[in-house]
C-alpha cells in the first residue's frame, strides 16, 4: 500500500480510494463470513482486564500503519458477543446490513449538519420522507404526523415522556401519573425519572395472564388516582413487549386514554415494523391511534445499532416540549416546510440521520424487508410448534410476533417442584450455548425463570433456528 507514514489530516483523492479500498476489503472478508459466524465467543468477563490490556494503549505522536491498525480493529471486533450473524436468538438482535453502513459511510464523509434544515434541505428532506413513512406508512398515523430520528429506543421514549409531560402537565410536575404495564421495558421508568416524574407517580399496573397490560385494572387505578387528586397524564402500551413479544391491547387502552384524557403512548421498539406485514398489521392494530410512537430501526429494520425513532401525531407538540435556541444561530434562516431537528429533540449538532435509513429502504425496496420479518414470524411459528413437542418444556403461549418463550416443566404444581424446575431453566441457556453454535438468553418472567428465543437478525434462516432447536433438545435431554 502507498499510505505514506505521516498521513496528513487533508487526504489526496488517490489516499480516499486507498483508504476505503483497504478497509472496505476487511469489511467484505467480514460480511461473507456472516452466515458461518458461530455465536458462542462470548468474552470471559472474569479475564477481561488481561484479554482488552492490548487495546489500550494511548494514541502516538507520529502515526501508525493502516494495515496494522486495521488488524487490531478486526481483532477488537472479534472479541465480542456474534451480534451480526445468525445464530444469535438472545435479546433483541437486528444483524446490521452492510448496505446502511455505507450510507453512514457517505453521511460521515460529506458530514453535514443535521440539526438544522437550512444547512442541508434536501438531506433534511429525505430524513423527513422516511419520517413520514414510517408514522404515516407503517404506524398509520395521519397526515402530518412526522417525528425524530434518535439513537434508539430508551432515547425515543425519553423524549415521548418528555412530550407529554410538556403537553399535559407544564410546569406543574408534582401531582403527574404516569401508567405503564408490568412487561414495559425498563426504559420507560428511567424516561420518566429523568423527566422529573416522581418514583412514586409512576404506576406499574398488572398484566393478565396472557402477558397483557390488564385494561380494567389500569381504568380503575386511574379512577382511584383522580378521586385522590392527583394527574393522570400519561399511558403506555407496548406493542411487541422485550421479554416475550406480548402485544398489549392497543385499541382498548386507546380508548381508555382518550376517555380519560391521557397521552397515549406506544412503545412499539421491538413489534412496529412487524407492521409492514400483514399478519403483523392485523395484530397491531390500534397503533395508529397513539399520540406518539417509539420504533427502533436497529431492531426490526435490521440497520447497525444507533438508530431509534419517536413518531408523533403532532409535530408541533414535540417541538413545544423541545424548543430552544441561541443567538448564535440568528443568522440561520428556517421554513415551516421542513423541519429543524434541532427543535424537534434533545441534540443541536447531528448527523444526517435519515441517510441511512433511506439508501436501505431506496435500494432493496420496502418489500425486502416485508418479506424478511414475514420469514421471522414464520421461523418463530416453527420454533414453537418444535418446542411444544418436546414433552420436558412447557411453553406457555403461541408468539404474538417473533419471540418464543419456554421453561422446564416441573414435575407437578408443587412449590418445590416449580423452584426445581425454576433452577433448571435459569441453568439450560449455558448448556444450550456450550457448543457455541446458537446464543440464547434467560429472563425472569412474572417471578418465573423463562428462556427466550427471539428470531429478528436479518441472517437468521429455517436451518440456524434448527440448529438452536437440536442444541436445545440436546440440553432439555442432558437435564
Ligand atoms: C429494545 C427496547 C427498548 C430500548 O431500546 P434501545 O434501542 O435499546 O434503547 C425500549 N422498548 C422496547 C419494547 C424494547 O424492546
């Protein structure tokens, strides 16, 4: 390579094409490795001081070598949980297509600034159309309804939070509830917390036995928090739950929320863009009656971590709650034809957030990625149909998207025989993932030791849920 050891800051156009080619040919060597990418090198977390020691050294006054550097990038990325292949059924996995790494790739080179309309409009332009798709297309949301690219999802439901305390309560903080169901995700509680509502005006309301948020409690416990003189303000649904992809009644609690006056939320980080499919477009029904809307790109769009958004019913209401400038930006001008993400969420300076949402969507088409979460829905149907063939599990309930859900099943309905079969299941994830072929995690749900298998990496085909299915019954018969 002809990178000559003091690479200066300004890069000629031979170095730009060096550059990229040395990186993007590591990157290729990656990406064809994705499909055989076992999951199992999970650091040891025990000896993790010694085996990150060689990555720490401070940067040196004079520069490196490309190649080497690149070597210790590879060998950095390699000492890692599999994130990008398919055989990782733990949490919430999205694999990460190469094709929005390029776009960020692009964003990054020509690096202009996101925050405000005026200094890129098309860009601006085009972030606000994959907005617009995706509270108008997917959530069903009206027109006009729009919202904010973020980096995820606790960041999306920070700023709904914020909304709607902004939008219901003003200043008065004091005396807001804020309602959310017992399978929320812990984000929304930290939101909350964050945005100055107290720990004890948040209400965890039950969930049924079907893991949905119970309506007639939620309706009571609001009645109750009235008659005592407090502020209902805010309910959350989930729409695709962490644990076990439980979707909550949506239309009721709609109802409910319009009844009582309350900001309907609905975090939909993990399920919304099931709503591309029609089965998923069936079962989340009710979502495009929210007033805001958490979707998480990075999870069920497939795209690298980093990318959440919040959509909303009206923008105006998120630019209230997140207004703020400075006289430093009086020189800027503004149009009420596109937006200034600026004041539509929590950071100034940002990238082009929409551009890698939009070379995907542009250069597969929508369908690719409808067709990929129909295939995840069915591979979960499938996992579910093996598993309740298996006479030692119980799996308490038929995925509502594409999570499943099992346990060992005690012997009887005995509290020593359901603490027996509780241990068991907390210790089955190790022996399932000893081989190192699959990565499956544990839960705790309702008090109770669960195993879960989600199945969302855009990777993951029929022959990487069979081979999770033969290290489970290969686990289940080793009990
Ligand atoms: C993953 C998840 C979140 C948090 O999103 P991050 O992108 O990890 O910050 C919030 N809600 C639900 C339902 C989720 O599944």
């Amino acid at each position: 390579m002809d990178i000559p050891p003091h690479l200066p800051l300004e890069v000629s156009p031979e170095e730009v094409r060096e550059l990229g080619a040395a990186v993007v040919s590591r990157l290729a060597e990656f990406v064809a490795a994705v499909p055989r990418r076992p999951a199992g090198a999970v650091p040891d977390m025990a000896a993790v001081a010694e085996l990150v020691a060689p990555f720490t050294a401070a940067p040196p006054e004079e520069g490196g070598d490309l190649s080497a550097l690149l070597d210790r990038l590879c060998r950095a990325a390699d000492l890692a949980m599999e994130t990008a292949g398919p055989r990782v059924l733990a949490a919430i996995p999205g694999g990460g297509i190469y094709t929005s790494a390029l776009a960020e790739f692009f964003t990054r080179t020509v690096n202009r600034f996101g925050g405000l309309a005026a200094a890129a409009p098309a860009l601006t332009a085009m972030e606000e159309s994959v907005l617009r798709w995706m509270a108008q297309d997917v959530c069903g949301l009206p027109a006009g309804s729009s919202g904010i690219l973020t980096t995820g999802g606790s960041t999306a439901n920070l700023s709904a939070v914020v909304t709607a305390r902004h939008i219901r309560l003003g200043e008065s903080l004091e005396n807001g509830i804020l309602y959310v169901g017992a399978q929320a995700h812990h984000s929304v509680a930290k939101a909350a917390r964050i945005a100055g509502i107290r720990e004890r005006n948040i209400r965890v309301v039950p969930t049924t036995g079907r893991l949905h948020l119970d309506v007639a409690a939620t309706a009571e416990t609001i009645r109750r928090d009235r008659r005592d003189g407090l502020r209902p303000f805010l309910l959350v649904a989930t729409a695709g739950t962490t644990d076990a992809g439980t979707i909550d009644p949506l239309p009721a609690l709609a109802a409910l929320a319009e009844e009582e006056n309350l900001w309907f939320h609905v975090d939909a980080a993990y399920g919304g863009f099931f709503r591309l499919t029609e089965r998923g477009r069936r079962r989340l029904a009710g979502v495009e009656r929210a007033d805001s809307v958490t979707l998480d790109p990075h999870k069920t769009l497939f795209l690298p971590f980093g990318t959440g958004a919040l959509v909303v019913r009206d923008p105006g209401a998120l630019a209230a709650a997140h207004q703020g400038t400075g006289s430093v930006l009086q020189d800027v001008g503004s149009s009420d034809a596109l937006p200034d993400y600026a004041y539509r969420g929590i950071e100034l300076s940002r990238e082009n957030r929409g551009t890698r949402v939009w070379l995907p969507l542009h250069l597969h088409g929508v369908a690719a990625f409808r067709t990929a979460l129909d295939e995840k829905l069915d591979l979960a149907e499938h996992a579910y149909g093996q598993l309740t063939g298996m006479p030692a599990l119980d799996v308490p309930r038929r995925p509502e998207l594409s999570t499943v859900t099992f346990r060992v099943r005690p012997r009887d309905a005995s509290p020593e025989a359901v603490e027996k079969a509780d241990e068991a299941t907390r210790k089955l994830p190790r022996h399932i993932n000893a081989s190192g072929r699959v990565l499956i995690y544990s839960t705790v749900i309702e008090g109770r030791q669960a195993i879960r298998m989600c199945v969302v990496a855009y990777a993951t085909h029929r022959e990487h849920v069979d081979e999770a299915l033969d290290e489970i019954a290969a686990a289940v018969a080793a009990l």
